[in-house]
C-alpha cells in the first residue's frame, strides 16, 4: 500500500479537474481527498495499492481534457487511516 500527497498546478481549477480526480480515485479503490487551493492548484491525498496510486499520479499529470497540467508534485506520507474518497470545497 502506498499513500502519496499530490500539489497539482497549472489551469486545473474551474475544468472539472475535482470531479474528475474523484471519479478516477473512485474507479481506482483509492481512499483519499481532492481540493483546491487558494493561490489555484489542486491538492491531493490519496491512499490504495502501488500500482493504483501509481495510475492516479499518472492521470493527475494530464487530468480532464480542458485541464492544463505544469507540474504535478508527489511527495509519500503516512498511512492516515483515510477510507472512501471525497472532494472538499
């Protein structure tokens, strides 16, 4: 099992980048949390098996058709005992 936390920037807010992060975390059995920031990134935590993660790290760095990902930083953490996935506003 992996837990990673993703910093998602460039045009990802107001282009269904949330929903659609959900949707494939959701796909992907992944526990976890997807928000935006302030200053216009996307932030993200997510929780599953290696190879789960592993695909959601590479969608997060082409996201939804209207999205237009610069930078996709992934840093590991702990377990935090995340279950089921949600989009915080």
């Amino acid at each position: 099992m992996a837990t990673v936390h993703l910093w998602i920037t460039g045009n990802v807010q107001g282009v269904y980048y949330r929903a659609s992060a959900a949707e494939k975390a959701k796909d992907l059995k992944l526990n976890g949390w997807v928000k935006n920031t302030i200053d216009g990134a996307v932030e993200a935590t997510v929780n599953g098996t290696d190879e789960a993660v592993a695909e959601f790290v590479a969608w997060c760095h082409q996201g939804p058709a209207e999205a237009k990902v610069l930078d996709v930083k992934v840093t590991p953490k702990p377990d935090d005992g995340l279950i089921g996935f949600q989009v915080i506003r």
